[in-house]
C-alpha cells in the first residue's frame, strides 16, 4: 500500500479533511437520513452465502476487549523485534479511538434502531458519528500495512500481510452498516477522517526515520 510522501500527503490530507468537513456539515444538516437508510436496508437484504459471516467477523476485533488489546500488542511487536520507533508510531496510530471519542461526545448522532433497521446483538455506545472501527482500522492496521510495505523483505509475506490487512480496512465499513451499528455517512466520514491519520502518520515517521538513519550514518564514519 504505497503512502505519498512530503508535499503530496499534505495535499492528499487536505483534500480528504474538507471531504470529511462537507459529510459532517450533510449529517449535521440532518440532509443524509433517507440515503442511509436506503444503503443500510439494500445491504441487509443479502442473507445467503458466506459474505454475511464474513461481515460479523470482519467487526470482531473492533469490540472491547480486543479492540484495546491488538493496537497495544502490534506495538509491543515492533517493539520486540527491534524496532522502537516503529513501535512509537503505531502506538501513535491508536489515537484515532480518542479522536473518535472526542468527536461522538460532542455531535452525539443517534445511532441507527431497531425500528428502522436490522440491528445485531453488540454492546454500543449510544452515539453513531463517526465509526470508531472504521477510523480506528483505517488508522492502525492502515499503519501496518505501510510498515510491512516497508520493512518487511519477503515478497510473500509483505503481499499477504498488506491483502489481509487492506481486505480488513476495506470490508469493516460495509461490516458497520450491514450490522446495522452505522449509518453510511458515519462510514464514509471515518474512512476520511482515517486516512488523514494514516497519511500524515506516515509523512511525520518517513521524516523522523530519515533524520534518524542519517544520524547514525554520521556517528558511523
């Protein structure tokens, strides 16, 4: 999954920041609900096949505790084999659940109800904007993915863990609708906000990680 570097990552950032601006001012506009709920309902009609199973598992990891027990021990990974900053910057990644907090503490959407669609069996919040798993996803296992892009040298295992890492960010946001947890709108805002984390994460540790490696080329001669 290549990043953009430098100047390109702050325009990318930017353009994803005012698309996420324009969803919220929809949601907060109140113009979004019919659309939602005819995206929610359409993707609830599929029942047969494998893919409904897949959709409850791909949002397993999202739930306490497991959701505040992966990002820590991807960090403690990096950590343990040998690579401190790494671990700091995928710890860093994991601000994203804060961000979410901060921002459902003060839109408080309701989130979708039983009246209106399927909703599964989950312990929720009673606030819907923005997706904690999709901004949470998007930004940590984004960051891995860009990681494992970057360190790891087996052509294998880089391509299967980047497929398995970007299949899960992808199919989480349909996974939150079709449990009936997120409106649409929620999604595609976590996914912009998400991807903002994750570009300008990875902007900041390509610029620590080159001043880094130049000074011990320094202390080297």
């Amino acid at each position: 999954m290549a990043v953009a570097r430098g100047g390109n990552a702050i325009v990318l950032v930017a353009v994803a920041l005012s698309w996420f601006a324009v969803v919220l001012a929809y949601v907060k506009l109140d113009r979004s609900q019919r659309f939602d709920l005819r995206i929610t309902r359409g993707l609830q009609k599929i029942r047969g096949g494998p893919l409904p199973a897949i959709l409850r598992a791909v949002s397993w990891p999202g739930f306490p505790p497991q959701s505040r027990i992966i990002p820590v021990a991807i960090s403690f990974m990096w950590l343990a084999l040998g690579f401190p900053l790494e671990a700091a910057f995928q710890f860093v990644a994991w601000g994203a659940g804060f961000l979410s907090t901060v921002i459902k503490s003060v839109l408080r959407r309701p989130r979708p109800s039983p009246d209106q669609v399927r909703v599964a069996p989950a312990r929720l919040g009673d606030t819907s904007f923005p997706s904690g798993h999709v901004l949470i996803y998007t930004s940590v296992y984004g960051f891995l993915a860009f990681l494992i892009e970057t360190l790891v040298r087996s052509n294998t295992w880089r391509r299967i863990g980047i497929w398995f890492l970007t299949t899960l960010v992808t199919l989480v946001g349909p996974s939150r609708i079709y449990l009936g947890h997120h409106w649409f709108t929620d999604v595609v805002a976590s996914y912009l906000l998400g991807m903002s984390m994750l570009l300008a994460n990875a902007a900041v540790y390509r610029r620590v990680k080159t001043r880094w490696l130049n000074r011990r080329r320094r202390h080297a001669v």
